[in-house]
C-alpha cells in the first residue's frame, strides 16, 4: 500500500513502524512538516530514501513530499471485536459500505468515539490508501474485524453482552433509544441500506430525523450522529452537556 500524505504517514510510522518498506523523500524539499516527519523516521528505525519531486509523482501524484510503501492494514479476528470493558463496548457494524471514502470517514468517527469496526469479508472497501487518507490516519488506530456473515457476527455479539442497534428510516426515533452498555450500531451500505436478514437480527431500529427533503444522510454522516448520541448517552448523561 502507497501512503502519500503526511499525516497517515506519520501516523503508520508511529503505530506500526516494522510494516513499513520504506519512506521517500523529495530531497528538494525543506519545510517544518517533512522536518517532523524525518525525525519520526529516525526515532522509529524506518529507512528513509531521497528523490527528486517526479519520482514522487510517479508514486503518487497527490504527495505532500513523502511517499511511503508499507503491508496493507491487516484486519483483527472476529474475537477482537468482544474485548475491552464489558458494559463499555462501542462497535460499529457496516454491511457492505463499499465506498473507500466513507469507510474512512467512519473510521475516523470510530476513533473519535473509541469505538471498534467490523466489517464482511465481501463487499466492502479494502483497507486502502483511499481509505487511509479519509481517515486522517484513523485507520492505524481503529481496531478493524472482518466477519464472514453479518447476521451471524450480530447473533453472537447479542450472546456476548451486546444491544444490537440498527439504522434505518424505518426505524422509531433514535433519540428515544437507550445506547448505554455494550453496543453495536449497525450501519447499511450506500443506497440500500441494511439488508434484510441484517435488519431482522437487531434488537431495535432507529431512524434519524430529516427536516428537509432527502430521505437519509450518506453512511459516514449517519455514523457520526448516532455514534455521538451513543457517546453522549454514555459519557454526559446527567451533566450539563445533557
């Protein structure tokens, strides 16, 4: 995988530097930012190498100065999904988002929230570079699980402790939901939404109000309002953010 931005740069060289082939450099390049990144280099052990700005572009036309090859983000077994404090688990569940920019946005909403992902094995965006530069570097940071059937992954996540919450606009209102404990919000893909079966295996469907037209919101904007929600209900309950 080809990072090409400075911030997923540094933020693969920080969380995973032995993954990591190599960081190229525009050698004509001398600017506070790429000095930063180079004492990153340093400090971590990752090998450096220098070329003129066309051997960047070659890589990557969208490069900030810097360029990395590193192994493509492996994902985390399905058990990783159930660690962590029991009646603190935040999960978000995607059935097939096939749109590497909205994986992204999700996870970087995940990160915001300390929230795991997990997604299907098929149909949906690869872990990526698209989906790196989304994220902001969030993909580093967000444990990712795939699942080989959604609808099993949800049975067994309700046998682990967890509500399973889905968003739909068929859903009752999401705000009268209770999202406290171990949750899994449940997300569908782009334009159809959850399927079926997915739908079936949650506890409880919430919509999200729409004052104008539109029906529904694009996936990574659904999942940072409910996830908020579910953060607001946990952390600022009774407070004066409530």
């Amino acid at each position: 995988m080809i990072l090409s931005r400075l911030h997923p740069i540094e933020e693969a060289v920080r969380s995973r530097p032995r993954e990591i082939e190599w960081v190229l450099v525009d050698s004509g390049k001398r600017d506070r930012r790429v000095g930063e990144l180079l004492r990153l280099c340093r400090e971590h052990r990752v090998p450096l190498r220098y070329g003129e700005r066309a051997a960047l572009d070659r890589l990557a036309r969208d490069n900030q100065g810097a360029v990395a090859r590193l192994a493509v983000r492996g994902y985390l077994p399905e058990d990783e999904a159930f660690s962590g404090k029991r009646g603190r688990r935040l999960l978000l569940v995607l059935d097939g988002v096939q749109d590497p920019q909205n994986l992204g946005a999700v996870l970087r909403v995940a990160e915001g929230v300390g929230a795991g992902v997990a997604v299907p094995e098929r149909g949906s965006a690869p872990l990526s570079d698209a989906v790196s530069r989304t994220s902001a570097g969030a993909v580093e940071r967000v444990p990712v699980v795939r699942v080989g059937n959604v609808r099993r992954f949800l049975d067994r996540a309700k046998e682990e402790g967890f509500r399973v919450v889905g968003l739909d606009p068929t859903g009752s209102d999401f705000y009268a939901l209770d999202l406290t404990g171990d949750l899994a919000l449940v997300l569908g893909a782009e334009g159809r939404g959850m399927r079926r079966l997915v739908r079936e295996g949650c506890d409880l469907v919430g919509r999200l109000p729409m004052k104008g037209e539109l029906a529904s919101l694009n996936v990574a904007a659904a999942a940072a309002v409910a996830a908020y929600e579910a953060l607001r209900q946990r952390d600022f309950s009774g407070s004066s953010f409530d």
